[in-house]
C-alpha cells in the first residue's frame, strides 16, 4: 500500500457550499495544497478530494438534483481554490473500487460497532437528543441500510487510497476512530495491508447559524437566513448578518456560553482573519453591535465575493468542470485500482 504522505477529504455534494463548509473545511484544504503537514519537516504530500456521491444516496433526491448538487459542488471547489493540478478531485461513484472494498470491511465489522456511531442515530431522530437509542429500538426499525452502514463505506474511502492524514473537525473523529478499528479487524484477519490514517484536526471552531446560535449553520435549514451562501449578493451578506441573533449586552466579549451570537460571529470573522476571537474583541474593542456585524459583513464579503464570481464563470463554462473531473477520476481510478488488486489477492479475490 502507498507510503507516500496522503491526506483524502470526502465532502457531500449539496449544491452550493455554505459558509459553514468553507470555514470548517475547504479553506483547510485550499491551505493544505501549498503547507507540509509537519513544519518541521518537509515532506511531499498528496491531497485527494472526493465527492460523495454515494453517501448522498443515504438521503434519496431526484436523480437530475443529485446530478445538479455534484456539478456545483464540484463548481464550487474550484472557485473557491481548490487546484486540480495539485489536488485530485474526484466523484466517489466513478471508483467503484469504494463499493468493492467496503463489502470487503464490511464483512468483517461487528454490528456492534456501527450501533455505538451517534451520527446515525442524531440524523433518525433529527436532533442530537437521541438518549438510549440503539438499532433495536422501535425507533430504529425504520432505519435503512444505507444510513446505518454508510461508516463502513466512509472508511473504505479512507483506506482505499492509502491515506496517512484525515483532515476533520471535533464531530467527525469517531468515524476516523472507527476506521482505525476496522483497519486493526482487517489486520488481524487477512494481514497487514492498511496504515492506519492519522487526524488533522480543524482549528475552526464550528460556525453556528446565523438565527440559532446554538446550531451548526447547515444548507438544510429550511430558513436561508441562518446562513451565508457562498453565491449570496453583497447586499444579502449584509442583511443577513445585520438581523443575526446577538444580544442587548453592552461591549463586544467573546463567551460561547453566556453570548452565543455575538462570539459565533466573531468567530467567522476569526476565522476569516486567521487569528483568535480573543484578538478580534480587542480589535473591536468600543464597537457597538452594529459596529462589529459591519465588520464581519465586510469581511465575509471579502471573501465570499471573489469566490461568488469565479463560481459563475465556472458555470459558464461547464465543460471545464467536467473536464476537470474527468482527468483526475483517471488518476483517482489508477491508484484505487492498484490497491484494490493488492487487497483482492490479500483476501482471496485474486
């Protein structure tokens, strides 16, 4: 299996990202084209980016939509700078090498293990206050398949590729702990054949909803006022953040706790500015509240704008996009293929 430093992201195509997806994940990835994943040391890596096109069958939509969502998913990823000469971006569906090795894991993983993952469970339920909630549940019996076993198949992603680092926030590690599991299961049943990934956790805090500060800003809130889409107008930045929820405190202080609102926005602009929220107060230190969502507004557009107009000329300009995917699924299927031969004759399949 490769040897080389690779770091593999998969990101859901839902159409147009959201702000939320930009800070807590594609911007790291941008970074990560030109960054050695250790400072002290200079390493070559290789970066690859799937879209999943395969875990969005866990949630059923019209086929032209899930084709519409890839297209600009894809669209999107370029716009906002990700380089297909230096990061292979992909459509999972194309490597059927996925499907092939997650019934391969699958066969050898525990139900047990897919029953403790909560990201099932809070997606059945619809909120994270699933409790007891286990697969015989009453609750449960509605569950399908694909949903509970889609962990399997996220880390046949992983390992397919040989990756080495896993780039993810603090809600995504259990399912970089259950690939470790699963690479170990694999190991001791057939032999060593994986290197089990290492995480890059996310220095982003996660960016909350612009209405609900207690929740992830998320594209599948029915209220577009809760976010910040990375093809919005100036003027919708600027509405949106003015009629955020913050309070009638006094002065600019950040404390997720006590002034949910006010620190989440100050944490976009952090993030945004790449420096702590702590340094953001005391920049904005006498800004009343208006003052500060200026601020923000401003910066958010900064960086959204650029990324708004590179997105509508990628849709202009379709072919390439497809082109795009094209070549680098011919990469994506090379090293895939080579491995799946080696873990085919690993398992007796070869």
């Amino acid at each position: 299996m490769n040897r080389v430093a690779r770091v593999f992201s998969g990101i859901q195509p839902t159409g147009v990202p959201q702000l939320g997806n930009y800070l807590g994940s594609i911007k790291n990835w941008v970074t990560l084209q030109s960054q050695h994943l250790d400072p002290a040391s200079s390493q070559p890596h290789d970066q690859y980016i799937s879209i999943v096109d395969l875990h969005a069958l866990t949630v059923p939509r019209p086929p032209a939509r899930l084709r519409a969502d890839t297209f600009e998913m894809a669209a999107s990823l370029i716009a906002c700078g990700i380089d297909p000469s230096r990061t292979v971006l992909f459509r999972q569906s194309t490597v059927h090498a996925h499907t092939q090795l997650m019934w391969a894991l699958a066969c050898i993983t525990p139900v047990g293990w897919l029953n403790r993952m909560t990201q099932w469970k809070s997606k059945l339920h619809g909120s994270q206050q699933y409790g007891s909630l286990n697969v015989h549940s009453a609750a449960a019996q509605s569950l399908l398949t694909g949903l509970f076993a889609y962990p399997v198949l996220m880390a046949a992603d992983v390992l397919l590729y040989g990756a080495t680092h896993i780039p993810v926030g603090d809600d995504q590690i259990q399912h970089i702990e259950f690939t470790r599991d699963v690479c170990d299961q694999f190991h001791k049943t057939y032999g060593h054949v994986f290197s089990a990934p290492r995480v890059l956790l996310s220095q982003t805090k996660r960016v909350m909803s612009l209405k609900d500060p207690l929740r992830k800003m998320s594209k599948s809130d029915p209220n577009d006022s809760s976010r910040i889409n990375l093809t919005d107008s100036d003027d919708a930045i600027i509405r949106k953040i003015r009629k955020a929820h913050t309070d009638s405190i006094q002065g600019i202080s950040y404390d997720p706790v006590e002034r949910p609102g006010i620190s989440s926005l100050l944490s976009i602009y952090a993030a945004l500015r790449d420096v702590s929220p702590e340094h953001v107060v005391q920049e904005m230190e006498g800004f009343t509240n208006l003052q500060m969502k200026e601020a923000v507004a401003s910066a958010v557009i900064e960086t959204v704008g650029p990324i708004r107009e590179h997105m509508a000329r990628l849709v202009d300009d379709r072919g390439y996009v497809e082109r795009v995917l094209r070549e680098n699924e011919e990469k994506a299927k090379s090293v895939a293929e080579d491995n799946w031969q080696n873990i085919a004759k690993c398992i007796g399949l070869s």
